[in-house]
C-alpha cells in the first residue's frame, strides 16, 4: 500500500467508525467527548475545554422509533438523529450542542430522548446588525457557562484564543485539500474526499491537520494528469452514504469543489484577528458566512457563488445534494436554479435520503445526465 493511500485509509477509517475514535481520544487524554449538531457552533469553545467536539450529522439506518417523536416529513437526517437518540447512540457524551437554524432543530431540540445534557443556543437570522452580534455574543458567554459546569472546567480567552488558531489552520488547509483534490480526481476520488472531511469532525483538529499536510506532501509530489471524465461542483446539506458516492466514482465524475454544509461550509469562514475578544470574533463567524440557506441572505448570493466556482474550476455542471424533506435547502432551490437556467449551467437534482440502502434510480438518473453531458 503506497503512503497516500494508507493516509486515505486512516481518513476513512476513522469516518467509518466514530465511536471507536471517542474511546480511543478518552482513552489518550482521560477527556471525553462532546456532540455538537449541525450548523455553526462554536465548536473552539469545546476545543477549549480539552474536551473532543464530535459531529452529528445522522447515519444510515432504517427508521423505525424516530417516527414516535417526528412527523414523516421531518428531514431524513434529524431522522436519523432521532433514531440513534432513541437507541441510545450519544449517551457517552458529556454534552450536546444544538443550534436551531431551522425548525427541524428548534423541533429536534425540545424532543431530546438521550441522556446528555442539551446545549441549546439561537443564531440571530438578521445577520447584518451590531445588536445581533451582540446578542449571539451573550449566546456563546451562556453557552461557554454551561460548558464549563457540566465539563467542570474553566475556558479563558487564552484557551479560546488558542484553540481558534488550531480552526484557522485547519479550515485554511481543507481549503488547500480541496484544490488538490480537484487537481488530482485520480487519486482523491469522491468517497475519499468525503473521508477526509468526514474524519474532521471525529479527529482532534490539530492531528487532523497534521495528517491532512502529510497527505497533500505526497499527493503534490505526484505528477498532474488529465481527467477524461467529467468535473462536478456538488452542493447541499451532505452527500453519502459511500453507495451514493461510489455512482459518482463509476461514471467518472470529479468532485472538483463542494457547497455541502458537512464540507466546504464548515471550512469557508474564518475567525478574524482584532481588538474584539474571542467571543466577539467567534460571533462575526456567523454574519461573515454567506451562500448557505441556514444563513438569511436576501441578496441570494448563493447562484452567482456557486456559477463562481464553476467557472474557476472549470466544471461542467452543479449536482444538487437535496437532503430530503429539507425546507431551507428546498426554499433555494428554485432561486439558484433559474439563474443556473439563465447562464446555461448544467445542474442536476438528486434526492438525499440518509436511510436509503439502495441507489438505483439515482444511479440512472446520473448516468443518462452523464451521457447527455
Ligand atoms: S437544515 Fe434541513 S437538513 Fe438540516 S436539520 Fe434543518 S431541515 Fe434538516
């Protein structure tokens, strides 16, 4: 097994088995974990504790006591979510953050069967007001309070301020990842690219960093070569499980850039140096974030961003990721597509649902896109 490849297989090993990444991280430092929910928690703050923030972002399970606590057209992924509560999936935890962007999680939030302690927190939606970063700065500082009773620690802004550094450089090189992935579709096909951005939310960032450098050393060592098959920009909440992926590997399709709120979004916006304290600056993570539909934006920069990356990358069309029953992804949809219509932008629509265990009708629904490309 050459190196890359044996890095790949530690990215995706460790995506592939999130427990056994906890147990290992408790087993090191004596610490243990914390859940944090999709979008946009201050996830330096755990960091900060010593403490490992986890990602939960759903499974790929059949549903069965989920459907008790939510209705059937809740999102496939708080489905899941609710399912692996159910089962008892999070209770090693020592906390879970959720923030509430949508009413999915405002539901999800109010309904939690595990038996960790619940963070919950709000993200002002007029993003463009002083008073509403001041106001998700009083979120963080009650957030932080919780934190550190139920941790029993104390974070200081020496802790924050440090564990933002450790963020910056690793969102700074999954930016680089993506570029190379894009460079060499060969060796970084679509399921290890996901691996390695799934790792991230199970690894400690610095070691994720580490090991995400030791593989662009190698990857950038080997020659560039052309890519026969075609190049795709995909967009969305998130793109798995691997059988979805692996019909984007058989009909030479390249991830060549990613809008996924799992991928590119959690790494497109930095923590700003200044004057402001930690949680100032944290806060501003939230008005700085753009083209996602968890983030109000009447402007609706999301098209003309993701036109952007198609022509930077030379891609020949936008896979839409439709995480199913998703009403702020489906609330931008039609927007996004019109102005893709407008300019001739390629796009197609696939369904996301975290529960399916067969993909034949995306399959050729990708396929005769493919051959139409
Ligand atoms: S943003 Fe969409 S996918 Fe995410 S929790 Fe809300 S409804 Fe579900």
């Amino acid at each position: 097994m050459s190196k890359v490849e044996t890095i790949l297989k530690q990215f995706a090993d460790v995506a592939a088995n999130p427990k056994k990444a906890m147990d290992d991280y408790t087993a090191e430092t004596g610490k243990g974990a914390v859940g944090i929910l999709p979008y946009y928690a201050p996830e330096e703050l755990v960091h900060a504790t010593g403490y490992l923030p986890m990602g939960i972002w759903g499974g790929n399970k059949s549903i069965s006591k989920a459907r008790t606590y939510l209705p059937a057209f809740a999102c496939s992924i708080m489905q899941q979510v609710m399912e692996l509560q159910c089962e008892g999936a999070y209770d090693d935890l020592k906390a879970v953050i959720i923030s509430v962007p949508c009413d999915t999680l405002k539901c999800l939030s109010q309904k939690w069967k595990g038996t960790s302690p619940v963070i919950v927190f709000t993200h002002p939606q007029n993003r463009g007001l002083e008073a509403a970063n001041q106001f998700l700065v009083q979120e963080y500082k009650i957030l932080k309070t919780k934190l550190e009773k139920i941790l029993g620690v104390t974070i200081t802004n020496a802790d924050i301020e440090a564990s933002i550094k450790v963020y910056n450089e690793n969102r700074a090189i999954m930016r680089e990842f993506v570029k190379v992935a894009a460079d060499y579709p060969q060796v970084i096909d679509p399921i290890a690219r996901h691996a390695v951005f799934k790792a991230r939310m199970f690894m400690e960032k610095s070691k994720h960093t580490a090991l995400v450098k030791e593989l662009l050393e190698e990857i950038k060592a080997m020659p560039i070569e052309p890519w026969t098959g075609k190049k795709v920009i995909v967009t969305g909440i998130l793109a798995e499980p691997n059988g979805l992926l692996e019909i984007f590997k058989e009909f030479g399709l390249a991830i060549v850039d990613d809008d996924l709120a799992q991928e590119s979004r959690q790494i497109r916006v930095d923590v700003l140096d200044g004057e402001e304290g930690p949680l100032y600056r944290l806060a501003k993570v939230w008005q700085n974030m753009y083209g996602c539909s968890l983030a109000t934006d009447t402007k609706k920069v999301r098209g003309k961003m993701l036109m952007n990356k198609v022509a930077q990358t030379d891609a020949d069309a936008v896979i839409v990721a439709m995480m199913k029953f998703c009403d702020p992804e489906e609330w931008d949809y039609p927007v996004y597509y019109r102005q893709f219509e407008e300019k001739g932008i390629k796009s197609l629509m696939i369904e996301v649902d975290q529960e399916a265990q067969s993909f034949e009708q995306i399959k050729t629904r990708i396929q005769s896109f493919v051959e139409n490309m």
